[in-house]
C-alpha cells in the first residue's frame, strides 16, 4: 500500500521544526539534509516517493536553522544539532520502537554518523551521501567572495526576493552540482524558496562561520561500529570523495557507491540510482521472514 505523506510541526530537544512523515512499517527512515536546504530535498526526489511505494515509515525534518525551522541559539552548533537529531530519533523509531536508518546529505550526513557513533543502540544502518566533517573544500570562502552576493548583501536599499533567489540559484548549481548537470528547475525553486530575505541568506552565512571550525574535528570514526553506505559524485567539488578512505579504513564493513559524473548531491543528481541503493539497503536490514511449516 502506498503510503501518503504528511506534512506537519513537531518540536524535537527544545527547536520547533517541520516534519514530512511517511506513516508505515519496516525499520524507520530518519533523514537529514545538508547546509542551508530542507527537508525538501528529500521530497522533490525519488527518494520519500519510494518509499511511499514501499509502505516504509519515514520521516523527514528541517534541521534548526534552516528550511522552516526555528533558529539555532548561540553558543557551538554541532551540540545543538545533535540533540535534535537525538530526539527525532526517539520520535521515528515509532511504535514498537525500533533502531533508525539513518540517512543524511553533507551537514545531514555528518550528523548521521555522529549520532549512530554515540547512540549506535539506536542506528540500525546510516546512508551516508557526501558527509562533511572530513577533507572540505573552502565552501564560505567561495560563497563569500560572489561578488553579486556580496553587493546584495551590502546594499543598504531593499533587495527584491527574486533577485536575491537567482544569486542564491546560481551559486547552488555552481557549487553543488557537477558542471553542466541538468537539474530540475523545481528543485532549484524549493531550495531558494527558503531564501528570498536578506536576513536569512545573512543568518546562514554567519551559521557557517560558527560551525566550520567545529565541523574539522566532528567525526570519532573508532567509534562507529553501525552498517554504512556512503554514497559519493566523484565530481563532488565540495566534499572531495577521496576522504571516504578514512571512513573505509576506520569503520568495519562500511562501503563506499562512488557515482560517476555527480556532483554534491547525489540524492538530486542520481535520484533514480540513489533511490536503488537505499531500498537495497534497506532490504539488508529487515529480518529473515520465518519459513512456514
């Protein structure tokens, strides 16, 4: 039975949020997105859509900060986050309980395996597409000296949202995809939907210059011990896939999808074969069906 998907708010470790939920069985799907997107990344795909299909349950959010969620407060980030995370865990593993798949984009995937390190009775698998918190590409810095962007954000007058969008559009298809990928215009729209105020574009900025410094040491690799699928572009101008050896080498059984001609996002790049690796993975995780006598 397909299942529908319901959108809806919840609050998870204090921050209010917005939630996409597939009601359903099966071991539950937690997903996180990357910096500065939405829990829509995960609906404008194929991702939530097949496991619709599947009658899986799964759940979907804004991280805080981003998307439709309420602010982060001061002070380090990743703590933040990971108590958000934690909480939404508590939340997908449904009724009976059961351990999450995590599955997480960038930012997302760093906080699925920071989570699966340090609460591994609650992981039963994480996906893990282009996770930050290894060898990173000066992201900021490249955002930050657009000169376009830079003059938007200086201007002392109004900026009109469908101007700041298309700078914002711009820079999204040149750092996060592959060169000359085709990409939906839909999913261009919903990413900078979220960005159509100066103060918000500038918020997210200043989050990043809080958090990279936090994101060069976010990983304790010894101590994960869950099933992982890492899932990369080797046109990843953002997250060099070459650091997926440190996680190969550190973590038993992990496995790396390297996908040719992708870039950052390989969910929104390679939809139809992302979709693939995680239904399959997931069929790894669910229980041998008894043999009927």
């Amino acid at each position: 039975m397909i299942q529908p998907l319901f959108e809806h708010r919840m609050e998870f470790a204090g921050y209010g949020t917005r939630v996409l939920e597939l009601e359903g069985s099966g071991p539950p799907v937690l997903m996180f997105h990357g910096y500065a997107d939405s829990a829509d990344t995960w609906r404008l795909t194929l991702t939530l859509a097949q496991l619709a299909r599947r009658g899986q349950r799964a759940v979907a959010v804004d991280l805080p900060g981003f998307g439709a969620a309420e602010d982060l407060d001061s002070g380090p980030i990743l703590p933040q986050l990971d108590a958000f995370a934690l909480d939404a865990a508590r939340y997908a593993a449904g009724r009976p309980r059961q351990p999450a798949v995590l599955v997480g984009n960038s930012l997302g995937g760093c906080l699925s395996l920071r989570l699966a390190a340090e609460h591994g009775s609650r992981v039963s698998g994480v996906v893990a597409a282009a996770p930050a918190g290894l060898q990173m590409n000066r992201l900021l810095f490249l955002v930050e000296r657009d000169p376009l962007l830079r003059s938007l954000l200086a201007l002392p007058a109004p900026v009109p949202a469908a101007v700041l969008r298309a700078a914002v559009a711009r820079l999204y298809v040149q750092l996060a995809f592959a060169p000359k990928h085709h990409v939906d215009p839909q999913v261009i729209s919903t990413f900078t939907s979220h960005h159509r105020r100066r103060a918000r574009v500038a918020r997210y900025l200043e989050i990043a210059h809080r958090m990279l410094p936090e994101l060069r040491h976010a990983l304790e690799l010894d101590q994960l011990h869950t099933p992982l699928l890492l899932v990369w572009g080797n046109r990843d101008r953002l997250l060099f896939h070459g650091s997926a050896r440190q996680i190969l080498d550190a973590v038993p059984g992990s496995r790396l999808e390297l996908l040719a001609g992708v870039g950052h996002c390989p969910q929104v790049e390679a939809p139809e074969r992302f979709a693939e690796l995680l239904i399959g993975f997931l069929g790894e995780r669910r229980p041998p069906v008894a043999a009927v006598s």
